[in-house]
C-alpha cells in the first residue's frame, strides 16, 4: 500500500493525487466571505487568532477553529449556529446530507434547525466544532511543511476523509467521524502522515 501525505503542487489550481510511495494532494483557494449575524457575534468577539486558514476558507471557520478550549466549551453550552453545518459543506465542497453523514447526525433535525435558526445541541454543536478543527489541523501541517498558497484545506479534508484508508485497514476516514474517538483516532491518522508513521 502506498503511503498518503498532505503535499502542495503550486502549479495546479484543481485537487491533483500523485501516486507514488506516498499521496500527494493540492487544491486551490475558495475565498468567501460572510456577514456574521446574531448569536455569531459571540464568535468574533472571543477569537481572534486568523493566520493561514483566513485566505483559504470562510472566516468564520477559521474563527470557529481557533477558539480555545474554555471559549469552545462556552460556545457549545451556549448553542453553535446550525449554519455551521452549510458553512462546513460550502467550505468542503460537500453535500449537507454527506456531511451529515460522516458526523453521525440526523438530517431531518439538522435541517429544522437551520430553517427555524435554532442552535445545534450540545453533541451536535461539539461535531461541527470538530470538523473545523480537522480543517484547521490539516493547514497547519501543510504550513509547516512548505508553501501552503493556494492550498485549500477543507476540500482536501473532504477528499481524504471519502477515500479509503490503508492506514485505517482501508476504511475511509470520514466514518470514523460520528464519535469522539473517531475524531481522535483521525487527528492521529493525520499527525502521523506528516512524520510518514503509520501504524
């Protein structure tokens, strides 16, 4: 089985895999911007850090992965905005249902929420918060790596959460997503690509 790394190819502005002893993946930039109403205003006042991720993603993804822990146990009891949910799939070039999907959480619920502008639960609101952190794990390995220009972090989470694992016994990723030690064992996955040690 050959190897996966996260990689940038300057030269290219579509998602290119090079298969060679390890993946290679680079994806261009989707700026976007939003204007942050209501109960998302708690977000901009108490995050502040912006680096890397704010020119490759929506801001208040970026905003969202940056929170420390105190103020992300704050915003869950609080109640994450449901758009969260339409944010990440913009950002990942995912449908809702297939993000939903990888999270474990309900799609008729999820979306009554997002008509009825109704916060997520606790539960849901602490997945949401996960996969933003998972987009922001992935920039910053591409930074310490090399040139992360017109690197987008959210579609190459995506791709590689889809795609079968050898690392996972070729399980794709993104089912793992649905528990918390789903996500933890994926956070590893990915530490462990940047060193090239897999288990």
């Amino acid at each position: 089985m050959s190897r996966s790394e996260v990689a940038m190819n300057p030269n290219k502005e579509t998602p290119v895999v090079r298969r060679t002893r390890r993946s290679a993946v680079a994806a261009s930039a989707t700026p976007a911007t939003k204007k942050l109403p209501g109960r998302q205003a708690y977000v901009l006042r108490h995050a502040s850090k912006t680096t890397g991720l704010a020119e490759n993603a929506p801001s208040l993804l970026t905003r969202y992965a940056d929170m420390d822990v105190q103020d992300r146990i704050r915003l869950v009891r609080e109640g994450v905005p449901a758009e969260l949910i339409d944010d990440l799939g913009t950002a990942m070039h995912v449908p809702r249902i297939q993000l939903l999907d990888w999270m474990g959480l309900p799609e008729a619920t999820i979306k009554r929420r997002i008509r009825d502008v109704q916060p997520l639960s606790r539960p849901e609101g602490e997945q949401a918060l996960a996969m933003t952190r998972l987009i922001r794990q992935v920039q910053r390995m591409v930074d310490e790596s090399g040139d992360s220009t017109n690197f987008d972090a959210a579609l190459w989470l995506a791709q590689w959460l889809a795609e079968p694992n050898p690392a996972l016994g070729g399980v794709p990723p993104g089912q793992y997503m649905d528990t918390a030690e789903g996500f933890m064992l994926i956070s590893d996955t990915l530490a462990r690509m940047q060193s090239g040690a897999y288990a």
